[in-house]
C-alpha cells in the first residue's frame, strides 16, 4: 500500500477528533465557567439603613451591643425580620456612634473586653479603645464606624460589610 | 454457583482478570512504605463507604444541615458509629498521609525514578486538608462556620485574586447557603474523584519502581494479603476512636451573630500560632499562613534535586523535617497552651459547649422548618438567658451571670420569694436589695428603728411580731402571676393577714390595686401581684406605668434607675425575659 494516503487520512482524522473535542467541550466549557462564576461577581453595594434602639434606652459612655433585624435574602431563601447582624452603639449626648461588631482583621465577632473599657476580638486577640481605635493585635485598621442617624428618638444604622484584612475600608456588596 | 462463575468466565474473562490482578509482579520491599499508604488507601475507603452512608441522611443548605447531622448522630440507629467512623477516618487519613510523607523522606523514596510517586504522596496530604476543610462546614455548626469564615478572609488577602478567590468559595460576600453547597460539591465529589484518581496513578507508578531502591519482584498476591491485615487494623482502629468518643463532636447550630471564639482544626493549629508571628500587616500575615506552608510543601517537592550527591542528608532531609514536625508541634502546643489559661476564653468556650447541649435538648423534639438557628435563637430558655446577658446583668445579679463588684441593682436570686421578701423588708438598704441603687435609704425596715430618729422619740415597728412580718411576705410572694390569678398559697388566714397589714400600713408609702401612698412622694412601688410575671413584664418594659413603680422611676435626678425596655425589645422579648428572671430566681428553667 502506498504510504501517502494513509498518511494523509491519519491527519484528517486527528484534525476532524481534535476540532470535535475542542467544540464539545469548549460548548460546555463555557456555560458551566459563567455558572460557577455568577455568585462571585458581587457588585460593590451600598449599605441599608436599619432601625435599631431608643435613643433613650443608650446610656452615656456605655457601649451597647444592638442585633440589626430586617430582611435576610441568602441566595433562594428570603427570611423575614431576621438578626442578621449586630453594631455596638455608644451615645454621645443626642448623637450616636455605631461600629459593625464584625472584627476589621478576619471577621469574629468583636465584645467588650474583659479586662478593659474598650472592645476586644477573641479569635485573633485584635484590642481596640472605647473610641474603636485599635490598640494592639493583628486588625490592619480600626474598627468600622457606621454611619447613625436619630429618627422620632430611634436610632437608625447604616449597616454595611466590609473587606476584611486590609488597612483601608472597602464596602462589599 | 460454580455454573454461573463459569458462564459468566466465558463471557468476560473476569477469571484471567483476578488471576493477573493477583500474580501480577510488583516491586516489594519497603515494608513500612506500603503499610502507610496501605493505611491511607484503607482510611479513604472508610470514607468513601461511610461517605455515601451519610449523603442519604445528609441535607445540605443552612436551615436544615444542621438538623440532619443533629439526626444522623443522635436519632437515626447506628449514625453515631457512621459518622464517627467517617470523622475519625479523616482524622487518621491526616496524620497517616504526614508520616507517609515522613518515611518517604528518610527512605529517600522521592529519588528517580519514583519522583510523581512522591508528589502524588504530597498531594494526599494536601488533598485530605481540602478535605478536612470542606468536610468541616457540612455541619453547618459553631466550629466549622466560623473557622471557615477566617479561612475565607484569610484566602481574600492574598493579592490579586484573593477576594475574587475567596467570593468562589464562598458563594458570594457572606458564607451562606451557596457556600456550602459548594463546599459539599467539592467534599462529595470534586475532591474524592481527585483522591481516587491521584491513588491510582501512584499505585501504578509504585507496581513498576516500588517505594524504596532496591526491592525485588514479589507476586502482588503475596503484598495483598498484608496489605489485607494492615487494612484490617485501620477499621478496627477506627471503631475503638469512634466507640471512645462515641461518635464525632457537633456543636450548636452557626450563628453569625455570637461570640463564638473561632479555632481552626487541630491540624490548623501551627499555621493559628505562626500567624501571629507574622501579624504586622495583611501582607506579613498572608506569608505566614500561605506562603510559608506553601514553601514547605515546595522545599519536599523539590527533594529529588535538592538531595544530590555530596550533599550531607542530614542538613537537606532531616533537618528540615525535624524542623517541621517540631516547629508544628511546638506551635499548636503554644495556642493549646494558651487558650487552656485564657480565662475570657474559657468562658466563650464553656458558653458555646453549654448552648450546643441545649440545642442537642431541643432538636430531639424535631426542627421545625425554619431551621436549627432558628429553634436555637427563638427557645425561650436560651434567649431568656441572652437577653438577661445583654440587658439586665450590666447592673443586677442572678445566679452566675452579672458581676457583683459592678452590681448597681438587687440581687435576683430567690427575688420575690417568701424568703426573700421577709430579708428585705427587714434591711432593705443590704446591697444585695437596695442598698447599690437609687433606692437606697428610701424604704424603712419594717421592724428596725431608723438610726437617724433621735432618741427617746416614739417610733412604732409597721410590724409587731414575727409572724406579722412572715404573713406580710407570704401574701406578697403568693399572689397570683396574673391579675386575677388566685393566690398560689393556701393558708387563707395567713394571707388575710398579711394582705390586712399590706392594706393599713404599707400604702402610707406604696399603692395596692391603686391605692394608697397618702404623703404622694411616687416612689414605693404597686404591691399587688409584687413579683409576679406580670408585674415583672410590666416593670422591665416601663418602671413608670404605676402597674409597678411610678413617674419618678425614669427621674434623671434617680441615679442608675433601672431604665425602660419596651422601646429596644419586642413585646416577646420583654415577656420572655420577664418570665426566664422570675423562674432562674427560683431556681427553676422555663419548660
């Protein structure tokens, strides 16, 4: 048999098993990429305004720790009236500050120190002052500062995630 | 049978399979080698049998993961043994991979031509923490999702990519239901398809070098049959792990709103201490918890050609790894070591381990569809005592919650019992009464002379007798928990008696039902149904409605008044923590 043809069938079949594959796969390739994607592409969102306490139920120079209750929307799940967060308020005459109790460094929970006045993270050992300012520890910066504002005597807080780990505050969506 | 073998021989040839599957030459040698990855393979197959038997009662999204791993190792017969089995497998698979790895390095396994046999034995390692780490969130309990909540933000720092990395594995900004989809995927069939696939390759690579230089070709039949008794041992290892922790730990449900002090794994636990070695700035931080695992993992890789001749061993092999295992231990032994003297950690601890038994209580009566956190966070015991934490033990003591040295309000133990009622109306000014708060020096006792009546002034006890003293209390402390309720006490005399003295003698101070308080100073609170639930309710939802104490109750000038609580707690929550502090005073829990 004359080895030219055979030769040139062998390319034709590797050219019609290579374009095959590469269409079949690259058909589904792209589809599933944009699948497992889609729920990573959070857009940078602003916050929610949530009603919290009483002005009145804040007691000068103590901080409290208030749960944030609203709408919870989780992928398919909607709740209804949910804690879905928590702030530390702390009244200052008819003003009020809030922090997120969300740790600026890798996201525990921040509580009131045992040992001071200020706030303390029991993961990583993060200590900041009653201002929030960071006094020792890893967190790269201080604690969040939430926008307040006081309506009809209720507190209201401008909830809002941020990145953790990072010496700036950049919200996430 | 022998028929059936037969027929279906002639059509498979499955007899000339097992017979070349068992004669097949393998290299032997290295005994200690093929008994660990023996073990390995025995530990994977633990777990992928064990795997399967868990994804049949396993339900994966956060309102009812929880429940069904609650389910699978408290209710459903045998699941304890399953899931013991399966955790303690993972377990072992870890530290049986490390010593794997171990062996390999002092028998020098990783020299040519075995050098994919040794990354593939790395790649376990690596392939069992994945495991470990997406296994651990399946739960869906206090342990796992917080840890993995670090292990995201950890991932985010890396640069670039780090929070694009972190969002895939979580499913989006926060860890939520599509994360632990993910992570299940990834458990249940990324990752063990990975396993599988990575075990065979080395098995092939190992049937043509062996692990070690210098073994000779065995039949593989006479290697199965010890690799059948190691493999044994691993099982029955397994069940006595799993027989003495019966079972495998669960927490309470994840509640992103605790306080929970977040540890990784116990094989985390070295890169948990470096970390703060490294703690000045997310960039340090970064290299301590990725970089310097991930030069680790590259100086084994490269084992092949950083051992070469003319190279002691000593300084490029076992130096390295004692470095490495003792560092690791050193490490964990450090945070370990830590955390059993850290007081405030402790007593997160004992508070989580406290609420994961009660939600364990709760769930064996069913959970209801809302999901585990739910039940946990809505269980009037639990959020009676949360409540009290957050808002009441700032200033009143009861039982082991509220701290004496800063109390400014009565001690609650026994409040409004017989008992305590006869103490306080003897010397209402003890601290454990009244004596912290802006009450003080208002009430008289109602049987000592004031000490600052001068002498020889007249001065009448409100009460005679002892037993007018014990039937003012009686009354008081068995009146209904609603208005309108009967009295709970049955001596009829004794409680006409006191309610006769109540009645004459209290209201020139107090109301009851209303009246009284003939000098108007607003102070002395309601006596009618004094400590019941509904006087309670009515007290933390507003001290000044005169149901208990009166407009002077919120008076600035009243220093450290007990402030009003229906403006920040729902109506519920009022109720709930009226009727959780009126049954802890007496010693009993809400049904």
């Amino acid at each position: 048999m004359p080895e030219g043809p055979k030769t040139d069938r062998r390319g034709a079949l590797q050219v019609i098993a290579v374009t095959g594959g590469v269409v079949g796969a690259g058909a589904l390739a792209l589809p599933a990429a944009r699948f497992v994607v889609a729920p990573a592409a959070g857009g940078a969102g602003g916050g929610r305004w949530i009603k919290t306490v009483a002005l009145e139920a804040l007691k000068e120079g103590e901080p409290k720790r208030v749960a944030l209750v609203a709408d919870h929307k989780d992928a398919w799940t909607l709740e209804k009236q949910v804690e879905l967060g928590a702030v530390w308020l702390l009244r200052e005459g008819d003003a009020v500050k809030a922090w997120s109790v969300v740790c600026p460094h890798l996201g525990c929970a921040v509580d009131r120190s045992g040992t001071g006045p200020g706030f303390y993270c029991p993961c990583h050992d993060s200590s900041f002052d009653p201002a929030g300012r960071r006094l020792s520890g890893p967190s790269p910066r201080d604690l969040d500062a939430l926008a307040t504002r006081v309506e009809d005597g209720v507190v209201v807080v401008e909830f809002q995630r941020f990145r953790q780990g990072t010496p700036d505050k950049t919200p996430m969506g | 049978m022998g028929k059936l073998a037969a027929w279906i021989d002639e059509r498979t040839a499955w007899r000339t399979g097992a017979r070349s599957w068992i004669d097949h030459p393998v290299i032997g040698g290295a005994p200690w080698a093929s008994a660990l990855c023996t073990s390995v393979v025995a530990c994977f197959g633990v777990l992928a049998l064990t795997g399967v038997l868990l994804m049949t009662a396993y339900a994966p999204s956060p309102q009812s993961a929880w429940a069904s791993v609650f389910y699978v190792e408290y209710v459903l017969s045998r699941g304890w043994i399953i899931r013991g089995l399966h955790y303690w497998a993972a377990q072992s698979l870890f530290v049986l991979a490390a010593l794997h790895i171990a062996h390999g390095a002092i028998a020098s396994s990783y020299r040519k031509p075995r050098e994919v046999a040794w990354w593939l034995t790395l790649a376990v390692l690596g392939l069992a923490v994945a495991e470990g780490i997406t296994g651990g969130l399946l739960p869906w309990d206090q342990r796992g999702w917080w840890a993995r909540v670090v292990e995201g933000n950890i991932v985010g720092l890396a640069p670039g990519l780090g929070g694009w990395l972190q969002a895939m594995l979580l499913g989006g900004s926060e860890l939520g239901a599509l994360g632990l989809t993910r992570m299940h995927a990834l458990h249940v069939a990324v990752l063990p398809l990975l396993f599988a696939v990575l075990l065979l390759a080395r098995r092939s690579i190992v049937k043509r070098h062996g692990w070690t230089a210098g073994g000779t070709e065995v039949p593989h039949g006479r290697e199965l049959a010890r690799s059948t008794v190691v493999a044994a041992v691993v099982v029955v290892a397994l069940f006595a792990l799993t027989g003495w922790a019966h079972g495998a730990p669960l927490e309470s449900p994840a509640d992103p709103l605790s306080d929970y002090p977040a540890r990784p794994e116990w094989f985390l636990m070295p890169l948990y201490e470096l970390r703060k070695v490294f703690s000045h700035g997310p960039a340090a931080e970064f290299m301590g918890t990725s970089l310097v695992p991930a030069a680790v993992a590259g100086y084994f890789a490269l084992l092949p050609w950083v051992d070469r001749a003319g190279r002691p061993r000593a300084l490029t092999v076992f130096a390295p790894l004692f470095a490495v295992a003792i560092g690791a231990a050193a490490l964990a032994g450090v945070a370990w070591n830590k955390d059993a003297h850290d007081r405030q950690y402790l007593k997160s601890r004992a508070d989580a381990d406290r609420v994961a038994a009660a939600a364990v209580q709760l769930a064996m009566q069913g959970v209801a569809p809302a999901g585990a956190l739910d039940m946990v966070r809505n269980d009037p015991e639990l959020r009676g005592r949360s409540l009290f934490v957050a808002h009441c033990a700032s200033c009143h003591v009861l039982g082991d919650l509220g701290d004496p040295k800063k109390a400014t309000a009565s001690k609650l133990d026994h409040w409004g019992t017989t008992e305590w009622i006869a103490a306080m109306i003897h010397d209402p000014d003890a601290p454990e009464f009244f004596g912290l708060g802006p009450y003080n020096t208002k009430m008289p006792s109602v049987d000592v002379r004031p000490k600052d009546k001068p002498a020889g002034e007249p001065w009448t006890p409100m009460v005679k007798s002892d037993a007018e003293k014990a039937a003012v209390a009686a009354f008081l402390a068995s009146q209904g928990d609603e208005p309108g309720d009967p009295p709970r006490a049955t001596d009829a005399a004794t409680l006409a008696q006191g309610e006769k003295i109540v009645s004459d003698r209290c209201t020139t101070c107090h109301l009851y039902k209303g009246d009284g308080d003939l000098e108007s100073s607003g102070i002395a609170p309601e006596l009618a149904h004094y400590g019941s639930i509904a006087w309670t309710r009515s007290q933390v939802a507003n001290p000044s409605t005169d149901q208990t104490y009166r407009d002077q109750a919120l008076d600035p000038a009243m220093k450290k008044h007990m402030p009003r609580f229906d403006k920040d707690l729902s109506a519920a929550d009022v109720d709930i923590v009226a009727r959780w502090t009126r049954a802890h005073g007496r010693g009993q829990t809400l049904p």
